[in-house]
C-alpha cells in the first residue's frame, strides 16, 4: 500500500463519487481508495457492486464511515485514517445533499432547504477538510478538490438551468427546484479559492470541479434528472480521475469543467 497514491472520495457510496471511485480502482495508476459513506451498510453495498463490475481491478478500496454533519464522526474519520495509511494523497470533497425537493414537497421550511445543504456541502466540508489536512500535508503530491456540482453561473443571455421562464404571478409552479444545493455549492467554491489561498506554500494543488448535470440520486430525484437531458454519472468519475491524474495542473486555483474554466 505505501506505493499506492491514497485517496479519500467522500460520499463514495453512490453517484458521482462511486464513479470516481471505480474510475480509480480501474486506473492503470496504483491506487488505494478510501471510500467515505455516512452508511456501512451502504458502502458495503457499493463495494460489493464494484466488485462484481471490476472484477480484474487490481487496485483496493475500503470503506471509512464519515457523516459531514457530524464533527465527531469526522474526528472518528481522521483518527481511523491517521492509524492507517498514515496519510492522504488527494482529498476529493464529493459528498453533498439538497433538500430543495423536500421543500417543494411541504417536507422542510424553506429557511431548512438552504440551512440543511450549507451543513453538509460548506460548513462539514469545510471541517472534514481542516481536519485531515495535517494527513494531505503529508503527501509529496498532495491535491485537494471540491466538486462544486450545479454552481456555475450561466451568462445573462443564455437560458437559466434549470428552471425555464417563468410567468408573472405568484406562486411559481416549479417542479424541479434546486436553487439552496446550487447556492451552497458556489459558496464551496469561494471555499476553494480561499483554500487555495492558505495552501500555495504547502504545494497543495486546488481545484473545484463541475462535472456538469449527471444522473444520480442526488435529492431522490434520478428521474427528473434524466428527464432533463442528465448524462451518464461514469462522465462524472472519469473528469475527477483526469485531475487527479495530472491533467488539468495547469488550471490549479480554478473551477474547471470538463471543456475548459467555469466563472463565478
């Protein structure tokens, strides 16, 4: 294991950060990945569904139980990880919840929809990052990135995603709301920049990475998602494998896309 570059995907169980995850396993680069799941059983699930899809990986995978809305649990994370390997190599800041589904539907206050997602997809990011960063300052090439989803800002003369236009009145009939996961992850991206800032000595390199809008379960929402033209999550996995590999070194500090670099 000590050849093999560690990485710890949150949120690793499912979509986008299970795509990455199998990405890594099915890299021709020596991988150890640490798979973060608030569920056990989850995770367990998951690895046993890699396993039956990579069969000849020969890269390896375990399971560390982390729940970004707990400081404990992240404790419990990093104490579990420092034990063994040691050290992290790449930190890849996936997992993220919104709950702006449950708000259309009457299940949470609206003031809740946005409280809820900026506790899992700023502040316990934020934490879980701080705190395992005395374990990513031990890597010789240590890489942090925070996928930033659904956070770019489209121009002013270009079509608002995902909500078409909307006609006077009031209430709006929105269906497929997604604005208090969306403004929580541009505020992940102001915590790119700032991370960055503090890491430049250190040789950190930083990125925040919008893989675009993929098909996941994200909000339970799957099917609306395919609905609205979402591609495949695997997209997903294999552009946080291409960072992680190298490829996009050039744009560190940046919120990179798959076709070139997003603004705020």
């Amino acid at each position: 294991m000590a050849t093999r570059t560690i990485a710890l995907v949150t949120g690793g169980n499912n979509g986008i950060g299970y795509e990455a995850v199998k990405a890594l396993l099915q890299s021709t680069k020596q991988y150890h990945v640490l798979m973060g799941s608030r569920s056990l059983e989850k995770a367990e699930n998951a690895i046993q569904k890699l396993k039956n899809e990579c069969p000849d990986a020969t890269n390896t995978v375990e399971v560390v139980q982390i729940d970004l809305s707990s400081d404990d649990s992240i404790q419990a994370a990093f104490e579990r990880v420092k034990a063994s390997p040691g050290h992290v190599d790449t930190l890849i800041n996936n997992a993220g919840a919104t709950f702006d589904l449950e708000y259309v539907a009457g299940k949470v206050s609206l003031r809740d929809c946005f409280m809820k997602s900026y506790d899992v997809n700023v502040a316990g990011t934020n934490v879980l990052t701080w705190t395992f960063m005395p374990l990513l300052l031990k890597s010789t090439d240590p890489r942090l990135i925070f996928v930033t989803g659904l956070s770019n800002v489209t121009q002013a003369s270009k079509s608002y995603f995902p909500t078409p236009p909307q006609p006077a009145g009031w209430p709006k009939k929105i269906e497929f709301e997604t604005i208090g996961y969306r403004c929580s992850k541009t505020a992940l991206n102001m915590l790119m920049v700032d991370w960055n800032h503090k890491l430049k000595a250190d040789g950190v390199k930083v990125w925040s990475l919008g893989p675009g809008l993929l098909e996941t379960d994200l909000g339970n929402a799957r099917h609306l998602a395919k609905k609205m033209g979402a591609k495949p999550a695997s997209i997903g996995g294999l552009f946080i494998r291409s960072v992680v590999e190298g490829e996009r070194d050039a744009d560190v500090g940046k919120i990179v896309v798959k076709d070139g670099i997003s603004e705020f």
